[in-house]
C-alpha cells in the first residue's frame, strides 16, 4: 500500500451527491493510497451497481478499491479488496470463498490488534484516533501515542480511522501509520474536492 490519503466514500455522508462525480473529483488528487465505498444504507443490489461504477474509475487512477462489509460485492464489482469491521466476516473465511481479495480489518484495541494481524491482512485499521460523528456507534477514541505503538510493531500497514482532518493529517502522517481514512473531511463542496483530496493526501505522507 501506497502512503497518504485512503479515501472513503460514504453514501450516507454525501447525503444524495452524486457519489461516482464525487469519487471522479476525489481520484483526480491521485494515485491515493485506496478508496473504499461505505454504503450501509443501501441494499446488495444497488451497492453491486455503485460497486462496479466506481472499480474501473480506481483501476484507472492507480488506486486500490475496497468495499465495505461485502466480500461478495467487492469480488463481483471487480474491486480490489474488501474492509471488514470487528464483527464481520473473519479475513480466513473472506479468502477461503474469494480468494482473490486483498482484505483490511479493522481494529479498536490491543485485542482487536492481535486477532486481526493473527489473520494477515493487507492493511490494519486502527482508530478511531479522534471523536467521529460517521459512525453512530464508534468505538473510545485511542489517542496518537496508541496509534504510534501499533504502526511501530505491526507487520502489515497501518491506516488510521476516525476524526482525521487536514489539520491534525500531520500528526498521523508523524505516527509511523501507512496512510489515514478520511470520510467527512473529504465532504466538502463539489469544486472543492479535488483540492481538499490532494491537500490530505500530501499532510498523510503521499506523493
């Protein structure tokens, strides 16, 4: 993985933007670390077809796609990789059915930490580092000198999640952690994205 900016695309965030303009916008500050589609309010059907909208526009970028939760969207889209949250299907069984998948996990604490790495992942989620307001039901925040001592003795990636912006982006970037997961600061008006995407993506250490 790439350093910098690991850009998420959230549905609900957007709050009915058009989210493939949107994803163009963000992938013109690229090559980016990654890009993930978060679309928990929508169904299987409708996120397979934003799904598979948006992989040729990462594959085009230089930029590795991940889905949220759906192992089984992110292989029919032709997406890179899957991200799995702590109660979600296990990495094993993602690659024991797609094996093809890179898989990221998720982490909130030392024994998230040592359950996920047992697994292998591509990537190491770990956070949130600050206060998020895009997930009702965020895990305690865990602090930048937590992140530093995962990003120090993880054998894989690290991306920190939760609350990052372009002015604490430095500080994460300063943590040792591969690339930094950003939803809400990404948000921002339409003419706008693409500098805000290529600003972030310089404060998390990328190119």
């Amino acid at each position: 993985m790439r350093p910098g900016l690991y850009a998420i695309v959230d549905v609900d965030t957007l709050a009915g933007r058009d989210a493939v303009e949107f994803t163009r916008r963000v992938l013109d500050a690229g090559p980016l670390a990654a890009l993930q589609l978060r679309a928990k309010s929508l169904g299987a059907g409708a996120t397979l077809d934003l799904a598979a909208a948006l992989a040729p526009l990462c594959r085009a970028a230089d930029t590795w796609f991940f889905v949220n939760d759906r192992a089984d969207v992110a292989a029919l889209a032709g997406a890179d990789g899957v991200h799995l949250g702590t109660t979600d299907l296990s990495a094993d069984d993602a690659r024991a059915a797609f094996p093809a998948l890179r898989v990221g996990l998720s982490s909130h604490n030392d024994d998230d930490v040592r359950r996920a790495l047992a697994q292998s992942p591509t990537y190491l989620a770990f956070g949130p580092v600050w206060g998020t307001r895009t997930k009702a039901d965020a895990a305690p925040t865990v602090g930048v000198e937590a992140l530093r001592a995962v990003a120090a003795a993880a054998p894989t990636p690290v991306v920190a999640i939760g609350g990052i912006t372009l002015e604490n982006a430095p500080a994460v970037c300063d943590t040792g952690a591969r690339a930094g997961a950003v939803i809400s600061a990404l948000a921002v008006d339409d003419g706008a994205v693409t500098a805000r995407a290529r600003a972030l993506h310089r404060a998390l250490g990328g190119g």
